[in-house]
C-alpha cells in the first residue's frame, strides 16, 4: 500500500505520518468527511483537525442567507408577467438557468451546513 499512501498524501496535502491505514473506521468518523475511491479504498479526513468548524458554519449561514436572496430575486423575475412577456427569450433562459443553478447552490449549502451541524452537537 505504499503507493496509495503516497498517492493520499499528495491529494490530502497530509503528511506521509499523518496517514495510516486500519481494517476498521476511526472512532471519530463521523465527525470526518468520508471519502470512497476505487478498489473499495476509504479515506476518513477528521473536520476537527482541517476546519474551525464554527467559524465555518458562520461563514456558510452568512452565504446561504445571500444566495437565497439571489434566488428570491431570479424568481420574482420569472414569476412576473411583464418579464416574461417582454424580455428576449434568451433572457428568460439566462434567468432560469441561473434561477436552477442558485436552487442547486442552496441545497448543497444546506447539506454542507447539517453535517457541520452535526458534527459540532457531537463533539460536544
């Protein structure tokens, strides 16, 4: 496995120390992201020890709570008669695309937000 090792290495930016392999998941896995590869290889990165989670959290809350302005705003656009009517229809499908985009930008915002979430209320 000293292959793989190394491979870790590079792509985790750890240490070839701060690597080791086991037959079982840490104790801590579910405070860590969890990471599939070929070959049935599983890698388990503790977020204690790679985020200040809180900070994190913060920093999440504060962007989602823009994002979902953007979005409010793309679709009052697409939900008004007027736009819809008198826009090019390369405009409205600019809108809607960016409308669909921010809706998916959200979701995984809120998914990343729960498992920090999660994560801090087990710690503690």
């Amino acid at each position: 496995m000293p292959e793989e090792k190394e491979v870790l290495a590079l792509l985790s930016k750890l240490d070839l120390d701060n690597i080791h392999f086991a037959d079982s998941p840490p104790e801590d896995a579910k405070q860590s992201v969890h990471l599939i590869a070929s070959g049935g290889l599983e890698a388990y990165l503790p977020l204690a020890d790679m985020v200040d989670i809180s900070a994190e959290v913060q920093r999440l809350t504060k962007r989602l709570s823009k994002m979902q302005t953007e979005y409010e705003g793309l679709k009052a656009r697409l939900n008004s008669p007027k736009f819809i009517e008198k826009a090019p229809k390369d405009v409205v499908c600019g809108v809607q695309e960016k409308a669909a985009e921010s809706e998916q930008k959200i979701n995984l915002t809120k998914n990343r937000l729960a498992l920090l979430e999660s994560t801090v209320m087990l710690s503690q």
